[in-house]
C-alpha cells in the first residue's frame, strides 16, 4: 500500500509538472487512435477566460461546470467566464485592498506581536493568491491551493475566517496611534519594498488575464482537432 500510495503522490506530481510545461497538450494519431494528450484542466480554464471576454457572458451564465475543479482551483477562471475581466479586474483590486489594509492595521497596531502577526497574514494570503492564479493560467505547475475566502474549501475556509477574524480583533481592540514605536519604524522600508514588488506581481497576473480574455481571446478560443477525412 505504501509503494502504491508512493507511485499515486509521484504520479499526480507528474502531471501537474506536465500541465506546466505543455499546457496545450500533444494532439496526434497513434496506430489510428487519437491521443487527447496531458491533462486539459489548465486549457479548460484558458478557454473559460477567453469566452468570457471582457464583461463577461452574465452572472448564472457560460459553461463553468465543464472546467475541471471550477469551484476550487479553477474558481477564477469560473468567475472570468461570467464576469469577465472588468469583474476579475475588480476582484483583484478589492483583494489587494484588503491586503493593504491588513498591513496597515498591524503598522498602526504600535505592538511588534500584532504587527508581526497582521504582516505574517497579508503575506501568506498574499502568496497563496500569486500561486494558485499562475498555476491555473499555466505558468507555474497547479498546486491545488485554494483562492482565499472564494474557493469552496473546509479547513481553508475555516483558517482564513480565523485569520481575517484575529485582524478584525487586533484593529478593534489595539490602540491604533500615529506614533510608532523605533522598532516597528525600522519595518517601513521592508513593508514599501514588500507592498511594491506585490503590486508589480499582481500587476503581471492582470496582464495575463488581459492577455487570455481580450487581446489573444480569439486565437485561445481555438480548440486543437484532429479529424478524420
């Protein structure tokens, strides 16, 4: 069991590394069968993106249930095919603003425990949503990681209500006072560099759902076919 289980785990990391590096898959003829190629989770949502163009086809509407994981990994791209990219464009800035918020609770807070603690949190949210938008649009393997507070998830869930519920807690009840104390001051440089190279991140994410739902929709709409004549 555990030599199966060990073969499962290499497997499946196999694949994600393949969706990685060719996304759009081998299409071919084999002693007269065709091969579908890699798996096309990445490519569904790509195709997601690209039909919901730039307002989107309306909220209800499209075919998000054919995206593979459409309700947790690929719950962006799902949002994007009935949104479009106004409401992805729209999503993103209200999550980094947020974010934004959340350091400067901890930066106001005047405690180096609940500033630490605020910043560990923007900066794990911050990561988990640059890993999982490019690992759904393909340029990084699809690690599984849950949008926060928008993927169906248990535990994810759970921890991020918790998470956002401790900075709701530090920013009601520590005293929030424009005068910082020198250690937590010696952090302004760090968290400018910090919230800028985000930006230029968050940035590049927005680029490649421009690029996917306006500027190259029709070439990513076109799907691959290999037909008899």
């Amino acid at each position: 069991l555990r030599a199966a289980g060990q073969d499962d785990i290499a497997g499946r990391l196999e694949d994600r590394k393949e969706m990685c590096v060719n996304t759009w898959g081998d299409f071919g003829l084999e002693s007269g069968k065709l091969i579908p190629g890699v798996n096309t989770q990445v490519v569904e949502g790509l195709w997601g993106l690209a039909s919901g163009g730039l307002i989107g086809q309306g909220l209800g509407n499209g075919s998000a249930k054919f995206i593979p994981a459409y309700h947790t990994d690929m719950i962006l791209q799902s949002i994007g095919e009935q949104a479009g990219f106004c409401g992805l464009l729209l999503l993103v800035l209200l999550l980094s603003a947020l974010l934004c918020q959340i350091l400067r609770t901890g930066y106001r807070s005047n405690h180096l425990f609940t500033f630490y603690l605020c910043t560990g949190i923007a900066v794990v949210t911050a990561i988990q949503l640059l890993i999982i938008t490019l690992g759904s649009t393909g340029f990084i393997p699809l690690t599984g990681i849950t949008v926060p507070l928008l993927s169906y998830g248990r535990v994810s869930m759970i921890l991020n209500l918790l998470a956002f519920g401790v900075v709701l807690s530090v920013s009601t009840h520590c005293r929030q006072t424009e005068k910082r104390s020198d250690i937590i001051e010696g952090y302004q440089q760090a968290m400018r560099v910090t919230t800028w190279t985000y930006t230029v991140l968050i940035g590049f994410v927005l680029f490649v759902f421009f690029h996917y739902q306006v500027w190259a929709r029709e070439k990513t709409l076109l799907r691959p076919a290999l037909v008899y004549d």
